[in-house]
C-alpha cells in the first residue's frame, strides 16, 4: 500500500442519519454548551434556562398537533421567524419550541401562539401533548387512528396542558396497532386485535412472498399452503396471538376489521428512572370500542383514571408509584372499572410471565 492510500482521510457519510443538531442550536446555548447553572419554570410552558457566566434563554413549549399541514408548518416557522430570531425544535411529544435570548420577546411569542390557536403549557406537573403512531395516514398496520385518540382525549385534557395542577408529569400515549410504538405510558391506549387474520386466498400469490410472512410470525403460527390450487398461506389458531406481524408483509391477511380490533387502556408505565426505575405499564381496561372519530367510550375510561389520580396521589408521585402505593384493588375501586378474565396472563406461550421456566425464580 502506497504513502497515498494510507494518508487519505476517508469520507464522512454524509447520507444517513439526522444531521449534527449543534449547527442548528441558538448562538447562547452554543455558547454556554455543559456550563448551565440552574434554571426555572417562570410560568407553565416557559423555562428559564441560567448559565454560570450570567447568560439567559427562554424556552416557550406549545402544543402542535402531530400530523401538519404545509399551512400549518409556515404559519408556526413565521411566529419563529419574528419573535425568536428562527430558532425552534419539536420536541416526541410533538411539542414546538422557541428559544428566546431577550426576555421581552417572552410574552409576546406566547400571545402570537394563543392568537394562532396554539396553547403554551405542557411542562411540571402537567399533562404534555400525547405521543402517537401515524395511525391510517402513514402506518403499514393500524387498526385504529391514533391520531383521532388523541384529538378526543385532548379536547378534554386541554385544561391540564395549560396548568401545572397534577400530582407529578402524566404521560400519555396511543399506538395503532399492538407493535405500541407510542411506548410505555403513565396512561396507554392501544389497538387490539382479538380474532386471527382472515387470508384472501387468491391474492396470497400474487402480492406476499411467502417465506418472508412465515418467518415474521413471532409464535411460528403461519406456514405454506396449497389451497384450490394456487400457492398460500394457512393459520395454526392455537398458535396465533392476534399480533398483526403478518398483514404489512402480506396485506390479503386482513387483520383490521371491525370486528376484530378493540381498545385496551394501560396505566404505571414510566421511561425515566427518576425516584423509581421505568416500568412497563399493565392492563386497566381491555375490548372498549374502536369507535371512530371520537371514540367516547376510550375518553369516558381515561377522566375516571386521571381524575382519581388528580384527586388521591400524593405531590410527585407518577401514576405507576401511586397504584403501587394504593394497591390494584384500591385503583379498580377508585376508578369504577371491572377486574375480568382479560386481565390475567393465560396464553400458554406466557413462560416468563407464568413462571414455567427452570431458570426464573421469584
């Protein structure tokens, strides 16, 4: 190898991944980078960040929705570009925020924000935006619109956005399908599919390829068949969990019908280990209607759980440590749900959760 070949530098792969976050940030954050001293809430949605050499910068958190409109996106870059010098990120709960250097700028962005219909809120003791799965717009596999969920909840929830007066942070999340990419929520509202796919048998040959839907089956459930003639698939429904892994690959599996998709509520789940480690959530409610565009039933579930917990958890305890403290039959007393058969782990498969395995002890 010659001097050449090993002096050259290689290229820097410029193609994949997000682009360095750093050349986008505010000149004050660049310049005060791991030197913060303190900061505070001076209202709900406004933090107020201090660094040891005296810089300040505001941030301004409003509530967007998830899913915009070309409109919507000028109209939000606009408001950035007048009162915060262009500076602005989301945040996964599809919250915007402004960076402000100059205090004076604080109360006017938030009246351009209130005046365009885009509440400030969302920070401490507070319900954020809900974060949720692209559901029928863009999702491979929804069997319900996350997105409408969310529009339904927060309508009620509207209120505890633009005030800090829950007992600590509440979380929420909905998910289209049962994947939950929302991930793990103090309160979650997820798909259920609760019947096996109905297989189009004439298609099957035409649009899957057969090997790559038998290997996406987790539960090896799905395997080659030969129906009428023509090359398919077929179901072992003893297997089969109802998952939906199988209709992205091969769409003729219809797994979302009406009849087949319910929603569940979970509750305790947490991602952060502050005060207590994340957990995952648990089952509060199972086959509530997947009743679009409203879903009222999903709504009417959620205000009896936020309410109860709003009223009798003490400050900064989050949803999953007050159940723990209350204890699950004080929690289905409290909020007036039924404990029934869908809340107990029977699949057969369940080795970790039934404690079946040799190697699990408790």
């Amino acid at each position: 190898m010659n001097d050449t070949a090993t002096k050259a530098k290689p290229r820097t792969a410029d193609e994949v991944g997000v682009p360095d976050h750093y050349q986008y940030m505010h000149p004050v954050m660049k310049e005060n980078h791991g030197n913060w001293d303190w900061h505070e809430r001076t209202r709900v949605g406004v933090l107020r960040h201090v660094s040891k050499t005296g810089d300040e910068i505001f941030t301004i958190r409003a509530g967007t929705q998830r899913q915009m409109d070309v409109y919507t996106i000028r109209l939000l870059c606009d408001i950035g570009d007048k009162y915060a010098d262009g500076h602005i990120r989301f945040t996964t709960r599809s919250n915007i925020e402004y960076m402000v250097a100059d205090e004076a700028k604080v109360e006017p962005l938030i009246a351009a924000l209130g005046e365009a219909g885009f509440p400030v809120g969302g920070t401490g003791a507070s319900v954020s935006m809900i974060s949720h799965t692209q559901g029928w717009l863009h999702c491979d596999i929804p069997g319900t619109d996350a997105s409408g969920v969310v529009k339904g909840l927060m309508d009620y929830l509207h209120a505890e956005f633009i005030q800090e007066k829950m007992p600590n942070r509440l979380r929420i999340t909905t998910s289209c399908c049962q994947v939950n990419c929302g991930g793990q929520g103090d309160i979650a509202i997820n798909v259920q599919y609760t019947k096996p796919p109905k297989i189009n048998h004439d298609l099957v040959s035409n649009v899957c390829e057969r090997p790559a839907v038998v290997a996406r089956c987790p539960v090896a459930a799905i395997r080659p068949a030969m129906v009428d003639g023509k090359a398919s698939l077929e179901i072992d429904e003893k297997k089969c969990i109802c998952c939906g892994a199988c209709y992205p690959p091969c769409p003729p599996m219809q797994i979302n019908s009406a009849e087949s998709t319910k929603i569940a509520i979970w509750v305790g789940g947490k991602h952060s280990n502050a005060r207590t480690k994340p957990t995952f959530h648990k089952l509060a409610v199972a086959n509530l209607p997947n009743n679009p565009p409203h879903w009222p039933e999903v709504k009417a579930v959620v205000k009896r759980i936020v309410e109860a917990y709003k009223a009798d958890a003490k400050h900064w305890e989050r949803m999953g440590e007050w159940i723990d403290r209350i204890g699950w039959t004080r929690f289905f007393e409290m909020t007036e749900l039924a404990f029934t058969k869908h809340h107990l782990d029977t699949w057969t498969g369940a080795r970790m959760t039934m404690n079946h395995s040799a190697h699990i002890h408790f």
